[in-house]
C-alpha cells in the first residue's frame, strides 16, 4: 500500500500541465454526461486531444490511435445529443435489455479473444487478453454512451475496474486513481439515468 501511496505522489509531482489538463476535463466530461448535458462533447474532444498527442509523442500509438477514435466518437456524440434520433426528436435515455446485451457480450468477447491472441502471439504485450477486451469493448461503449443506452454505464464500471489492475501491475498510480473515481461515476451515472429514464 505504501508503494502505491508514494507511486501516486511522484506521479502527481511528476505529472505535466497538459495531461493535468486532460485528466481535469475527463472527468468534467464524465460529471457533465452523467447530467445529460451536451457541453461534455467538448469536454471530450479536448481533453482526448491532449492524450492522444501525449501518448503519440510518448511512443504509445495504439493509445494514441485508441484516443483519435474518442476524438471522433465526440463530435459524434455531439451531433447525436444535438440532433437526436430520426427527424431532429430528442434523443433519450433507452435500454437494451438482458437478451440483446448478452448478444453484444458474447460478440465483443470472441472479437476480444481474436485480438488478444494475435496481441498475444505477436507482440509483446502485457496483458495481452485482458488489454484487448478493455479496449474492444471500450470502443463500443462509447458508442453506446453517445446513443445514451442506459446499460453503457454497466459496462464502464467492468471496463474501468479491469483497467485499474492493469495499471497498478504496471506502476501507472495516478492513473489507477483516476480509472477509481472514473468506476464510482459509472456506478453513479447508471443510477442517474435509470430515473432519468423513468421520467415521462
């Protein structure tokens, strides 16, 4: 716990202006979508700007690829909130049910599988299953998140948590922190809009 404790204060000490920058308004961004509100779009587009610059400068291009898609996934989702569904109606807080998430589930698993073992066999990554699966179905929960189906929440706190083992294994605390606050606005978020959804 010590070591973690003092990984997470030079990590703070250590941390550039720009990735503070980022980190505040990712968690802007996830406060603002928790209230529906469409400024989180900007939020997002910004601060995923910054991280997708700092991981290419940091050599981390897959990170860096992975942000370029947030990127786009913002202004998406911008125009989705904006615009709404089929004929400028609103767009609202809808739900999936068990039996299509389980189809999305088992679908995103074995694309996870694929990807994990060619991540596997040909790389050297860490975590090469694991790493994969957050990343496939991060990818598709953002879409899900710009959509606002309700259980896209359900499947961050899954995809957050994974993320905080990965990146204690790898001595990445500050991040670790900020993927746990990230959890507990998921848990949070999914609540908000389940009585967001129950409104007339």
């Amino acid at each position: 716990m010590s070591e973690f404790l003092s990984g997470v204060y030079e990590a703070l000490i250590n941390t550039s202006p720009w990735e503070r920058v980022a980190v505040a308004l990712s968690v802007a961004y996830l406060f603002l979508a928790m209230r529906q509100s469409l400024w989180c779009w900007p939020a997002a587009f910004v601060s995923t700007l910054i991280f997708a610059i700092l991981f290419f400068d940091a050599a981390l291009l897959m990170d860096s690829v992975l942000n370029g898609y947030y990127l786009v996934m913002a202004v998406y989702g911008w125009y989705a909130w904006k615009h709404g569904n089929v004929g400028n109606e609103a767009l609202h807080v809808s739900v999936w049910g068990v039996a299509k998430n389980l189809k999305v589930i088992a679908l995103l698993g074995g694309v996870s599988l694929g990807f994990g073992y060619m991540m596997d066999t040909y790389t050297h990554a860490d975590f090469a299953y694991l790493d994969s699966a957050t990343t496939v179905f991060a990818v598709f929960t953002t879409y899900m998140l710009a959509q606002k189906i309700l259980e896209n929440w359900l499947y961050w706190v899954v995809i957050d948590a994974a993320s905080i083992y990965i990146y204690i294994e790898k001595a990445f605390y500050l991040t670790a922190v900020l993927f746990c606050l990230y959890t507990v606005l998921a848990v949070l978020g999914f609540f908000q809009w389940k009585n967001d959804a129950k409104r007339p």
